[in-house]
C-alpha cells in the first residue's frame, strides 16, 4: 500500500494563511511563516477592536443623550434616574437618535421625566 502524503492540505493550509495576508506588506504577504504570524496578530486587534467598538458607541450616545438634556436643565445621571422613576425603559442608542431626530419627542420624553423626579 503506499505511503500518504499531506502536500496537498498542506498547500491549502498555507493558502489559506496567505490569502488572508493578500495585502500586508513587504514578506508578509508571501512568505509563509511571517504572514502566519501576522495574521494571528491581525486577528486578536480584530478581536479587541469588535469589543473597543461597542464602548466607544456607548460612549457616543451618552455623550449626546447628555448634550440634549442640558438646555433642559438636567444632566444625564439625573435623567437616567428619572426614566427608571417614571418607568420608562429605552436604550441608550434610541434616546440618542430620538435627540437627534425628533426634537419635539424628546423634549415630551424630559418633560415626563422632570414629573417622575
């Protein structure tokens, strides 16, 4: 019986690595050893990036929610509260693009607030 060789899941293997290194620069794009390695490194800031994004998205809609009740003469802690007090349950990301969309709306939303405090 003969022998098995892996050259051919080899190559493909290598292929694999290499295809996902198509654009790096200099060896790191067609030498084996160097675009696995970097890959590997691409992968985890990929990782870490998937997860900096939803803080800084968190972030983005605090820091708007809080622009749009200061006129009202309320920070955003103090708003928070008063929308678990009057019952009210909206995310962060809704209570901005409401802000932002619909003024009016928004300013009944801090108005009903302002009653639960």
């Amino acid at each position: 019986m003969a022998r098995v060789k892996g050259a051919m899941m080899t190559r493909k293997r290598r292929n694999k690595v290499l295809k996902l290194a198509k654009s790096y620069w200099g060896s790191k794009s067609t030498h084996f050893k160097m675009a696995k390695q970097a890959v590997m490194k691409s992968g985890v800031y990929a990782y870490v990036g998937r997860r900096l994004k939803k803080r800084d998205f968190r972030r983005m809609w605090i820091a708007r929610i809080s622009a749009a009740v200061a006129p009202f003469g309320l920070n955003y802690s103090r708003f928070m509260y008063g929308l678990k007090q009057a019952g009210i349950e909206m995310n962060r990301k809704a209570l901005s693009e409401m802000a932002i969309q619909d003024a009016a709306a928004f300013a009944a939303l801090v108005e009903t607030v302002k009653k639960a405090l």
